[in-house]
C-alpha cells in the first residue's frame, strides 16, 4: 500500500497508462515543463518526452481539435483543460465533433479522447477558475462523464477511462487533490467498472447522492446525523453518464427519501435529472419529494464568499431535516 495525494493518484495512474500503452499522449497547457497547475503531471514529460507530453498553446479549441486528429490516426491523447471555465472555448469541438463522430460514422470511428477538467470550487479563486459545468456534458449524448472523489478511484479511473474507446469527460474535484489515501498499486482486483456507483456509507433513513467534491461533505453530514440518530446513506455516484440506476434506486426504494448534492447551481443542474429519474422509478417508495441542494443560481462569486455559496454540512442537514418533515 502507498500513501498517496488525489493529484499524485491521478500522477500514477496516467504514468502507468503511458508505460503499458505507447500511443497514449498527455497535452494541454503548461502540462509538461510545469507539470500543470496543479502539479498533476508532474514529471511525466521528463520521463517520456515532449512527443508524449505535449505543451500546448493557450487555444482549448485547438487542444480538443487536435486531440480528435490524433485519435483518428490511432493514439489516446488526454486533454487537460487547466480550468474548468476554460472548457467553454471548446465546447463546439467537444459537442459537435468529440461527440458525434462515433455515432455519425456509424461505429466505424473509434475516440479514445479523455478530457481531464479540474472542478469546483473551494481554493479561494474567482469564476472561470471554480465552475461546475458538468450538466452540460451529462446532456450531451455520446460523451460518458465521470468524477472522483478520492485518490484510490483516481488511481483506477483515469486509467480506465484512457482504456475506453469513447470520449470521456474526467471531473477532477480541485479542493480535493491535497486530501490523502492509501493505495493498492500493485493490484487490480479491487477495482470498480468505471460506470458503477459506490455505497461509502450504509444506512437506512435517508439516501445522499452526491460526487466529486461533495462526497466528502455528505459523509461529514451522516457522522454528524448519526449523533441525532439518524441513519443516511451516503452513495458517491462516480459515473454522470452513464449512471448506475440500478444502485441508486435500490438505495432510496429501501430508505424512501433521497436528497442529491452538488456544487452547480440547482436549477437545470445533474440534480434535476437525477431526482426525475428517481421519481419515474421510485415514486410509490417515497415518502418525501427527492430534494436538491447546490450552488446558487448567480455566477461563482468573489472568494471570500465562497463558502457561503458552496453546499456545507448545514445545508445538507437542512435538506435531510426537510425530507423527514413530511
């Protein structure tokens, strides 16, 4: 076992791509010599070379455009967009071509693309460094989306979603990256699909469905509800799309209240669609609507009010004591 950070985790995991798989490439800005922002590919283009890790100009079109080249020629390239509010420039490379080609070739052409996208808020920087624009993917049809929320499943997701032949979308929850965990390299066999949703804590009062960066939070809100005596039932989703229905609607048919958690604001947010679902699905189980607690509906705010903005324990709590009022 080794002891490792969110963003040494995500480190290994593309370092071990790379070693089993020459054809998989890392670019994006400031990835190689500087190691990224953040420092999550650190060292990697010292050790395979700057053909494999490849410093980009500042053009997130032009990265996402040529990534799509070089997957057509047969390489797996991974794309960090070095902001979450840096992707939007290349949204018209991500939507109408990333996409659609699959479908559009009729399966005839594969895109092994993964798009690394640091998210979320909670390190003190302003908008177009904290977004939460995972709703956008999640509607678009022929990307499969995805988010950690801790070192181990970084370790294991990143390379599987590099093995896939189709685009991925990779939230990388940036709060986290520092946050520690022990880590089984040596092994696969407690890897999870890629697509399959993670019970992190039983219980049987309330479900709390949450990923990426707001894990963390509901598992601190459940230790705190345990205290009332209240059993929740945190379950980290992992996958946006495709989603583990199975896994979700088991949880709340056995708890009968749900209440989603995210960062992005609530209104036309991945809770919405999450909480029809659940009621399509679930509805003669429930015994509270399924609520929704999220950012609010204004652009990210200046950091220092951050925290008012971003969902806290209390605010879960709020939700989980609303659920249990009807």
């Amino acid at each position: 076992m080794t002891v490792m950070t969110l963003s040494k985790a995500l480190n290994e995991g593309m370092r071990k791509a790379m070693e089993d798989d020459p054809k998989v490439l890392i670019m994006g800005e400031d990835v190689g010599k500087l190691g990224g922002v953040f420092r999550v590919t650190d060292g990697l283009q010292k050790d395979f070379g700057e053909d494999r890790v490849i410093d980009t100009p500042l053009a997130e079109s032009g990265i996402i455009g040529t990534a799509i080249g070089l997957a057509l020629r047969g390489y797996r390239p991974v794309c960090e967009i070095q902001f979450d509010g840096f992707v939007f420039p290349a949204a018209d490379q991500i939507i109408t071509q990333l996409a659609k080609m699959p479908m559009r070739s009729l399966g005839a052409i594969k895109l092994p693309v993964v798009v690394r996208i640091p998210c979320g808020g909670g390190i003190g920087a302003v908008e177009h460094h904290s977004e939460s624009p995972e709703a956008y993917f999640t509607h678009t049809a022929g990307l499969r989306v995805v988010s950690c929320s801790n070192p181990a499943d970084a370790y294991s997701m990143i390379q599987q979603a590099i093995r896939s032949d189709d685009p991925v979308i990779f939230f990388e929850p940036k709060r986290r990256y520092w946050e520690k965990a022990d880590i089984d390299t040596a092994s696969t066999e407690w890897w999870k699909p890629l697509h399959t949703a993670t019970t992190v804590r039983a219980g049987s009062d309330v479900t709390l469905l949450a990923y990426g960066p707001m894990v963390k939070t509901c598992l601190e809100a459940a230790a705190a509800a345990a205290e009332d005596g209240r059993s929740l039932e945190v379950i980290d989703l992992r996958s946006l799309n495709p989603l583990d229905e199975p896994a979700v609607m088991e949880s709340v048919r056995r708890t009968g209240r749900a209440v989603v958690v995210h960062e992005a604001p609530v209104n036309s947010g991945f809770g919405a669609e999450l909480a029809a679902r659940i009621t399509e699905q679930c509805f003669y189980h429930l015994e509270a609507p399924v609520l929704r607690v999220g950012g609010f509906s204004t652009p990210y705010p200046p950091s220092k009010l951050e925290e008012h903005y971003l969902p806290d324990l209390d605010r879960v709590l709020d939700a989980v004591d609303r659920a249990f009022g009807y």
